[in-house]
C-alpha cells in the first residue's frame, strides 16, 4: 500500500480553519438597536422643565422629550372647582394625544386623582400629575390651595368712635371676602370691606374667605379718645350724638388752661398735652380724654425718622404731608437701590401716653 504524503494533511487543516473563522464571523447574532424604531423610543434627552416626576420609582425620569403637556404647574383654589379636563398631552409634533391612550397618575391622590385625563380634586397640597405614552414620560406640577385671611388686631385694638379701619385683616388669595359685624350700632361694615365704629360697647368682627377659613375678632369699644391739632377746632357733639341728649351735655375740663369747650360743644385747644373733659349725662358720667399734638413738632420728628430708612436720605423728595393730630402722614418720593425711584407712605402716630410708632406702606395703598 501507498503511504500518504504528510504535507496534504496539513493543508487541508489549514484550508478547515480559515473556512471556520470566515463563517463564524458572519454567523454573529443582529442586534437591533432602540433607535431602530424610530423617535418615539428615544430617551437620551434631558427632560423638559416641569417634567420630574415625584413618588414613581418605575418610571425614568428621563424620559419626557416626545412628550409634553401644556402646563408645567397649575394652581387652582380648593372649592371653586371639582374636576379639570384642561390639561393636555401632545406629542413631538404638538398633535393632541388621546387621553384614554395614555395612562395618568398622581403622585398624591389625596390632593387629586385622575383618570383618562380628567383631574379630579380631593383635597388641598401639592400633587405631580404625570402622564406616559409610549415609553415617555411629562408631567405637572398641581397645587391646590385653600385661601386664608387673618386679621391685625393691633389695628382693631382701642379705636374710637368716628374711627374708619381700612386695613385691618389680610388675605392668601384674589378671592370674595365677607366681612360682618354681631353689633351694628356699634361697629358697621361696609361693601368695601373696611369698619366704622359708632358708638361704645362690644362687636364681634367677621370676615371669611370664600372656599376658605374664618376669623374673628370681638371688638371692645370702652374708651373715648380725641387728637386733635394745637391749631384746630372740632366739635365733640358728632362723637356722642349716639348718646340721649347729647346736646344738653355740660361738660368740665380737667385743665382749664388747657383746652376750652362752648355750650355748642366746640373744643379749642390752648397748648399740647394730654387733657380730658367731663360732663354728667342721663344719670351717668362721660370722660373723654384729648391729646393735643403741635404740626411742626410731630413733622420734625418724622422727618428724622424717615430719613433713618431711606438708603439714600440725599434723594428724599416730598409731596405731600397730612396731619390729623394723631398721625401724620409724608407722601414722599426717594431713590432706590437701581437708580429708580420709588413713591411711598411713611406713617407717624402717636397714642395718649405720647409714644410715637411708625410704617412705610405703598402710596397706592
């Protein structure tokens, strides 16, 4: 028998391996990659403002490019309404998406549910409306608030008859405010909100927020005081007209070379201080305390104390300046830390002990 030649056999090895390698390359697994189908499956984009989502750990927080929808936050008041249907999601190309193909959440439904689109308010807070379609993600941020008022009780304390409250509660929320008093001779309210006291004695003051809370705040009327300037004359009657027959009312002044009052009832001042004047009525006896504050005085010391708030007392610019003997009042224009300038209010008063306390407040207030 023939014996083979060795040099064939490893040719033929050789010729086996490269066959193999050859088809072991082309025998690789395809891999078809995400962005094979097409835009909707994209998530490599930042997301849009108002597109985090709270309280899904599901969910990437990544994905919110293809999806938008057309509010980021929304606030609305707790009461005025039971459900929204305005809040949209649209696609990359702004084409409307259809609420029932969508799935809708809320991070917390004891503020809001939602179903198919519809948001439906349960309660006041903070909740994240989300909505996901098609692997993507948008969402909202939803705040549902109940509107509060309190009132300044600083500015309802010792009032007096003749008084007018104009600023006297504040309020959270653009909402209809209801204002009452329990004792309409004593204290009114008016359409616009503010207070006239009448006479004295006791009223118990309310004032309620729509779809909000209440507060109340009784009212003690038991002084009567009067300020008046050095340089005036008032009368005291529209201050006790409330009072049977006021106008037979005699009255003692507990400094008679303070202050002088007629029959009529005309009060002229003779210097500053704090005085008072008596008289003896129905059976009953009447005081009336009286502070008497010179113009020029009080002028000179808000002045100073004005100057003491502005950044820039160089610029001070005024317009205008009232006084009723209690307060005094300096409409006043002065320059701002932009080089602008600003238009306010700074107001002085001054109570029976002498003690002055003062405010800024906008001219438009």
């Amino acid at each position: 028998m023939k014996k083979k030649n060795t040099w064939h056999i490893y040719l033929k090895l050789a010729v086996s391996a490269v066959i193999f390698t050859t088809c072991a390359s082309f025998c690789k697994p395809f891999v078809i990659t995400a962005s094979s189908y097409g835009s909707s499956y994209k998530n490599t984009v930042s997301p849009a403002t108002g597109s985090s989502v709270t309280g899904f750990d599901d969910l990437d927080g990544s994905q919110s490019v293809e999806l938008s929808l057309n509010y980021s936050k929304r606030k609305i008041i707790y009461g005025s309404c039971t459900y929204l249907t305005d809040i949209e999601a649209f696609d990359a190309n702004g084409v409307t998406i259809d609420p029932g193909d969508a799935e809708w959440r809320s991070s917390d439904e004891s503020v809001a549910t939602v179903k198919y689109g519809t948001i439906f308010i349960t309660g006041a807070g903070q909740t994240v409306i989300t909505v996901v379609y098609n692997g993507n993600i948008a969402s909202c941020r939803l705040e549902v608030v109940k509107p509060e008022v309190s009132i300044k009780k600083e500015e309802l304390k010792d009032r007096l008859v003749g008084d007018k409250c104009t600023d006297w509660y504040t309020a959270t929320e653009q909402v209809k405010i209801t204002v009452k008093s329990g004792n309409k001779k004593v204290v009114k309210a008016n359409s616009d909100g503010s207070l006239k006291v009448l006479a004295l004695g006791k009223a118990l003051i309310t004032v309620k927020a729509k779809n909000g809370n209440t507060a109340k705040y009784t009212m003690n009327v038991k002084k009567r005081h009067l300020y008046l300037n050095d340089n005036e004359t008032i009368n005291i009657n529209k201050y006790i007209k409330h009072i049977k027959n006021y106008q037979d009312a005699v009255w003692t002044v507990s400094e008679p070379g303070s202050l002088q009052i007629s029959k009529e009832g005309d009060i002229k001042p003779l210097k500053c201080g704090k005085f008072s004047i008596n008289t003896n009525l129905n059976g009953k006896k009447y005081k009336i305390n009286i502070r008497v504050t010179n113009y020029e005085l009080m002028k000179e010391l808000a002045m100073d104390a004005l100057k003491d708030t502005l950044r820039y007392p160089a610029s001070l610019s005024i317009n205008n300046i009232v006084h009723d003997g209690r307060s005094i009042i300096i409409d006043y224009s002065s320059m701002n830390k932009y080089g602008g300038y600003d238009r306010d209010k700074f107001i002085m008063k001054i109570n029976m002990g002498g003690e002055y306390k003062y405010e800024t407040v906008s001219i438009y207030n």
